[in-house]
C-alpha cells in the first residue's frame, strides 16, 4: 500500500510547496508573508520526513526536527520584530 501512497502524497506535498511560494510572492504584507514561510518550513519537513519513510533511514528525520526547530526560531523572531521593531532587548 505505501507503494502507492508515498508517490501520491509526494506530489500533493509538492503542489502545496508551490501553493505557499505563490503566496509568498503575491502578498504584500509582512504577517501573510511570514505565514506563508511558516507554512512553507512545516511542508519542508513533513516532505522530508516522507522521503526518510521512502528510504526506510533515520537521518532524514534528524534533518526535519533542525528544519522545524529552525522554522519555529525564525518565526518568533520575525514576530518579535514585527511588534518591538527590534529583536535583541
């Protein structure tokens, strides 16, 4: 059975990948675009953790937690910015 899904949620993966860029580029305001990014990091790593399940390996689940870690960081410092006007107090 994952013979099939695997490839099916690639694709449906991909198509939200390409979702989220088009709306990172259609935008104008700061919040949808850093929501857009948010989005795009959450579809990264779940499309990351799908090709370790394809590769039956563990070291692409480890590259998705850094991915996700690093999307989480970025998101809150961008929304730290967004309301103080500065990151660092």
């Amino acid at each position: 059975m994952l013979s099939w899904v695997i490839p099916v949620v690639f694709a449906m993966l991909c198509l939200a990948m390409l979702m989220n860029l088009w709306n990172l580029h259609t935008r104008t305001g700061l919040p949808d675009r850093v929501l857009a990014l948010d989005t795009l990091y959450i579809n990264s790593s779940a499309l990351i953790i799908l090709f370790g399940l394809w590769k039956a390996t563990e070291l692409y689940f480890e590259a998705a937690l850094l991915i996700a870690l690093l999307g989480f960081v970025s998101t809150v410092a961008v929304c730290k910015y967004m309301l103080r006007g500065d990151i660092i107090e």
